[in-house]
C-alpha cells in the first residue's frame, strides 16, 4: 500500500538507498480543455454609436442620419442615462452634446475617458463655438468635436473618420494580445514554453508556502525518443511530440500548467494536489500517450513515456528548486527501473514493482 491510498497490484519493497523514490505502473483514464483563444475584438464596419442629446429634435436628426447609413444607433436622453446602459452595452464611438440639463457632455466624457477598457472614441456635439470651450474639451480627452448647427456631411465625415481609427487601435490591441500569447508559448507543440513554467512555478511555489497548500508536479520524457528520429525522421519525431503534446494536455484540469521544458521533456504543475491524485494524473497521463498508437504520415508508432512527480511539501523539499530536482531525479529513476512508468520521490523511499497490465 503506498501513501495517500493508492493501492499496489502486487508487492512493495523497501528501496534501501535512501533515495526516495518509488515507481508505479497502474491505470485510469479522464479528458479536459487546453485554454481556450482570446478572440480580437474588431468592430463591425457598421458601427455601435451612441447618440446623446437632451433635445428631442437635435437628437433624432443625429439619428435619422447615423441609421441612414446603417449603424446601429441607440439614443440617450442625458448624460447620466448613457452611463447606466454603458456598463452593459459596448458602444464603438460616443457622440455627446456639451451643454445638456444635469450632468454636462464634458463631464460625461471626462468620467467615460477615466475608464480604461480599450480606445471608444468620444465626439462632442457643442454650440459653444468659442475656443475655449473645444479646447477644454479636447484637454479633457474627447478625440473630436463637431460644431452646432454642422453639416451633416462634415458630421458622417468625423464619425468614420473616429470609426477608422477605432478600428485600427483594436486591430493593434487584437495582435498586441496574439504576440504576448505567442510569447508564452512553444512554437512546435502549442504548449506553454520553459520561460512561463518558470514565471508560473515561482507564483505557484509562493501560494503554496503561503497557503501551506500542496503542489505537485510531474516531469515527463518521451521514452527512445532518439530512436523515432533515427528510424523515420526528424519531422515524424515532431509530429509525435505534437501528438504527445495533445495527450498531455486532454489529460489534464484547465488549472494545470503544462510546459514543454525542453525537446522531448515536459513538467506539469499540479496546484493544489495531493501525492494520491498527482499519482492518479500522472498515470492517466502515461496511458493517454502510451495505450494508443501514434499516426503520423509515414509510420505508426507505439510511445511511451517514463514520469518523475514530486510533491511539496515533503522531506527534503523546502525550495522550487529542490522541488523541481527531486522531480528529476524521480523521472531519472523511472528511466532506470525499466522506462514506460512512473518513479515518485517520497520520503518512504518504496520501490513499487506493479502487476504487469498490457
Ligand atoms: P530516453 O528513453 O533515455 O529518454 O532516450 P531518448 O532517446 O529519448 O533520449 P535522448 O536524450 O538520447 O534523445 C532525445 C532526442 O530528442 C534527441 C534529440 O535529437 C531529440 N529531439 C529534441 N528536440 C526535438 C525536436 O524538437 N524535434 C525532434 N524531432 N526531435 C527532438
Ligand atoms: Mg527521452
Ligand atoms: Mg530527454
């Protein structure tokens, strides 16, 4: 019987060198999600705008105008009803008239612009021709202003000129968001890359001490990897490490973090697991690669997979460090005891020789 009621199939033996290791090769099986994409956020070529004036008639004719040309307009009385609905509606440009009763378009704006929840663009509608008054408004962060009575020419021609730029901001937002996802991620497999596992491994490692929550992790190497390129080639050898990838990933929680560490080497953090379901993750992990075979274009392969899991906190593990090192040297162990399993660094120090289950 191993700690944390993960039973044996056959026997355990004490493993006399003192190296806390013990290895297992037993079964279940599980799926889940990797993290889903963040979409861009274009706006439509018809836009969303918001109209707001407190004359009925000012208002409508803004409107009838904006509508005409298609977009989807929604009408507000003052100030104050506009941000109310704002907190549930996404407007792509805001038209306001300066002077209304109660709260003032300036002010509207201003309360609008405090907001930091991407670019929308804010015109104010004035009669207050004077330069003062539009240099306020501009100070206060409205990208434009349209004088009373305007041309309703000049008016279409401000409000697409706003939606062009408000278009090219989201775009830059939309690639800015794909390049720092891209950042974290490894080009071949899709997973995440060493330089995030080691920025999540130190915030998860400092939750755990702080909450004295446990953390597990696994570290995987694919088992003769050499071999697959030696035989059938170095792009067959990918297409396998992609596949790899996607098992790894369906057979674990969306909070696990799983990371390619390095050519055919991946670690996965179990946050707030215990040894008994670290063990259990672990081995639907080494089923989902192994008990299928892998198609790639030229060749279909049979792979496996030796895992090392170590688990904070437990003796000898008092830094990320060392967590990661007796990791290691679990899966270095799994390595020697036969490949095709899982070697577990623990302070019993058992050797588990399993039934054999093919
Ligand atoms: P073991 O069971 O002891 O892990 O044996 P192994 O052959 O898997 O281990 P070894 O470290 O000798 O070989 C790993 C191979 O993985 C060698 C390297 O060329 C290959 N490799 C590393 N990164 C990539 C990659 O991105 N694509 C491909 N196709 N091969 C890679
Ligand atoms: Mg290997
Ligand atoms: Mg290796």
């Amino acid at each position: 019987m191993l700690q944390g009621g993960v039973s044996t199939k056959r026997d355990a033996t004490l493993n006399g060198d003192a190296s806390g290791l013990y290895t297992a090769n037993t079964l279940s099986v599980a799926s889940s999600r990797p993290p889903p994409p963040r979409a861009p956020s274009n706006p439509p070529a018809l836009a969303r705008v918001a109209v707001v004036d407190d004359d009925r008639l000012a208002r409508d004719r803004v409107v009838s105008l904006l509508r005409a040309r298609g977009h989807q307009v929604t009408a507000f009385e003052s100030a104050t009803r506009l941000l109310e609905a704002y907190k549930q509606a996404a407007f792509d440009l805001v038209l306001l008239d300066v002077v209304m009763e109660g709260m003032s378009g300036v002010e509207a704006c201003r309360i609008l612009k405090a907001r930091e929840e991407g670019f929308v663009p804010v015109v104010l509608v004035t009669s207050r021709a004077d330069p003062d008054a539009r240099v306020e408004g501009l100070r206060i962060g409205a990208d434009d202003y349209v004088c009373k009575p305007f041309e309703e020419e000049e008016l279409l021609a401000r409000v697409s000129s706003m939606l062009r730029i408000k278009r090219a901001f989201d775009q830059l937002a939309a690639s800015r968001n794909r390049m720092a996802e891209l950042a974290v991620l490894d080009d071949l497999t899709g997973l995440y890359n060493v330089r995030y596992l080691q920025q999540r491994f130190a915030e998860e490692w400092k939750r755990a001490e702080r909450h004295r929550e446990p953390l597990a992790i696994a570290m995987l190497d694919v088992d003769h990897f050499k071999l697959v390129n030696d035989q059938h080639g170095h792009d067959v050898g990918d297409a396998v490490l992609r596949e790899v990838s996607t098992r790894l990933k369906g057979s674990v929680r969306d909070t696990d973090v799983v990371a390619r560490y390095g050519g055919e080497e991946f670690v996965v953090l179990l946050p707030s697991t215990q040894l008994a379901a670290a063990l259990v993750v672990a081995e639907r992990i080494r089923k989902a690669i192994g008990s299928r075979r892998v198609e790639t274009a030229r060749a279909r392969l049979d792979v496996t997979t030796s895992i090392g899991v170590a688990l904070y906190p437990s003796r000898g593990v008092s830094s990320k460090d060392q967590l990661l090192r007796a990791a290691d040297a679990a899966l270095y162990r799994a390595k020697e005891e036969g490949r095709d399993r899982i070697c577990v660094h623990q302070e019993q120090m058992y050797v588990f020789l399993p039934e054999d289950d093919s």
